[in-house]
C-alpha cells in the first residue's frame, strides 16, 4: 500500500470508491453503537440516531461538492449543495431542517462569481424549506485546489421508521421520478465542447418539499437517488443491500432524447451516467398506482420501470429492448469524473 497513490476513479460512486471508503472507515475504526437506529457502517445516505433525551430522532448526513464546470447549463455547484444534501436527508424519510456550509476558495476566484454561487445557495436552500444555521469558510494559494469546494452538513428530523437501502421486498414495484442522466450528459457535454449542439440541461433540484406527501407513505420501502455511477449503481447497492434481485426492463426507462447520442458518442453508458433529481422509489405493488399519480403531477416522466424478484439474489437484471438479458452491476468508476 505504500506506493499506491489515490485517483480519480476512487471518488467516482463505483467499486473503486466503495474500496477507498472501506479502506477509511477500517483505518477510522468506525462503528455503530447499539442506540444507532441506522448507524455508519449501514453506509446509507445518513445515519439516524435518537436525542439523549429521547425526544427526537434525527438524521445527519454530509456532502462534499467539486464539479466541473462550476456553472452549467442548468445550474451550478450552489444547485449541488442544496440538492444533494437535502435529497440524502429526503431519501431516508427525514424533514430537512438545517445546513451548514463550508467554503474552501482558491486564491485568484473572481467575487462576482462567488456572490453568484452564494446567492444561488440561498435561494434554493429557501425553497428546500432549510435553514443555513453555521458555515466556514478558508482561502487557498493558487494552484492548491480548482476554483471552488463546498461541504454541507444537513440535518433532518424523522418521525417514521427510516427509509433505507436494505428494506426492498420480493414483489416491490421500482419507480423512477423522471428522465435519467441528464445531469453527467449535460455536463460531458459542455466539457466535450458538444453544448451549441444540444439544449439539455442538468436535473438538478432538491426533492423536498415536492416528495414531502411520498416520504410519510409506508407503503414506500426505499428511495435512493441515483447521483455518481447512476441507476445501475443505486439499484445494485438496494439489490445488494435487501439481498433480493431486481428486475427491469430497458424499454420501460426514461430518456432524454439529446442525452442518449451524447452518451453513446462518447462510449458512455447512459445508465451509468448521474441524476443530481431524480429518485428511486421502491414501493408496495398494491399502492404503486396512487404514488405514480403523485409523481407524474411533478414530473409526467415518472413511470415503473421493474419489479423486486427474489432470485438471482444480490443482482440486478435488465430486459434488454432485443428480447434479451443484463445484468448490471455498479461501475467501476464513475465514467465522467467531478459531476458533484
């Protein structure tokens, strides 16, 4: 291990990171502590833990934000902040409540685009319903970092029983809030020199309040927000997770029609490619109908797109639109780097 050096591919959401994160939390010696409702060697999107005084149970999760470009089309790293903190909180059934911000900038970045990015924080945090409560903020030489890094810290309140990776059951149907991929697509995109060609736009946009009515419903299982390595990498770590297989089916998935050539231009495999709004919902089949109803007054892309077999345990299969199989399994790493 001496001479091994880290790379890009150990942050990427794929095997590589789940290696890298491993390798931390040993070196940490991380562990749950029997009060720990979801503790952190769950490895879900936050750890749910009861008040001393038994009053309250919260969820604590965090997220740190470098992409690449700062700003795109859609949004910028002040979208991400809010998004992918908020949604982690959103996705294991808690009410997002606080955040706090810090601000790692590199020496040399322009102010009218800090003021920008702040502004943006600020008025997505308003219509996620948080509070930004605490923040740091460091200034670093030229050279050290690129542009702009931001770490949030959210907290939520939950007063049902977790929403977690590890509670799909045999017969569950599997929903998806909208068109995948449009987020790393959007951004291969302007990186590739590819945007004057192309409208698409990030997803990016936190999912609360507007799943507010679908975290309370206990006919819900799971949700997970399919951000770095994408649907297959979300839908492997539930199969993973649960110990069941999932099924779906290639002709069901929604796409944007300008994301798929931009992907399959550049050898990318679209259900690889991350959503920073998009969720995936894994519910009760007799209550699928009325949620899906809820979902496609926000989003008429919402549709089912698999079902909760029991075997091959630990798997996820796909029918392919050719009338044949796949297996997916959780990339290697993710294949466009700094999406988040």
């Amino acid at each position: 291990m001496r001479d091994i050096k880290v790379d890009l591919s150990m942050g990427g959401g794929g095997k590589r990171m789940d290696q890298l994160i491993d390798l931390i939390g040993k070196s940490i010696r991380i562990h749950n502590e029997e009060e720990d409702i979801v503790g952190p060697l769950q490895m879900d999107d936050g750890a749910v833990i009861t008040l001393p005084d038994k009053t309250k149970n919260i969820v604590l999760t965090t997220d740190s934000h470098t992409v690449d470009p700062i700003f795109f089309q859609g949004g910028n790293i002040g979208d991400l902040v809010i998004a992918g903190t908020v949604n982690d909180l959103t996705m294991m059934g808690a009410i997002p409540k606080y955040l706090t911000i810090g601000m790692i900038i590199e020496e040399g970045f322009l102010l009218e685009d800090l003021v920008k990015i702040c502004k943006t924080i600020g008025e997505k945090a308003r219509l996620a319903e948080v509070r930004i409560i605490a923040g740091d903020t460091k200034v670093m030489p030229k050279g050290t970092i690129s542009n702009i890094v931001i770490n949030s810290t959210g907290l939520g309140i939950i007063t049902r029983n977790p929403i977690q990776d590890s509670n799909a059951k045999v017969g569950d149907k599997i929903i998806i809030t909208g068109e995948i991929g449009n987020h790393g697509a959007s951004l291969i995109a302007l990186r590739e020199g590819m945007e004057f060609s192309t409208s698409l736009a990030s997803d990016v946009k936190a999912l609360w309040p507007e799943l507010k009515d679908i975290t309370i419903n206990n006919s819900v299982h799971c949700m997970k927000d399919p951000t770095r390595g994408g649907l297959a990498a979300a839908l492997t770590e539930i199969a993973t997770k649960s110990n069941i297989c999932i099924e779906i089916d290639e002709l069901l998935l929604p796409f944007n029609p300008q994301a798929v050539p931009i992907t399959d231009i550049l050898g990318l495999d679209i259900l690889e490619i991350s959503c920073e709004g998009r969720a995936i919902i894994i519910v009760d089949s007799k209550h699928t109908f009325r949620i899906l109803e809820q979902l496609q007054v926000i989003d008429k892309a919402a549709c089912v797109i698999g079902t909760v077999i029991e075997e091959p345990k630990n798997k996820v299969i796909m029918k392919t639109e050719i009338g044949g199989t796949r297996i997916l399994d959780k990339p290697y790493g993710e294949p466009i780097p700094r999406v988040c």
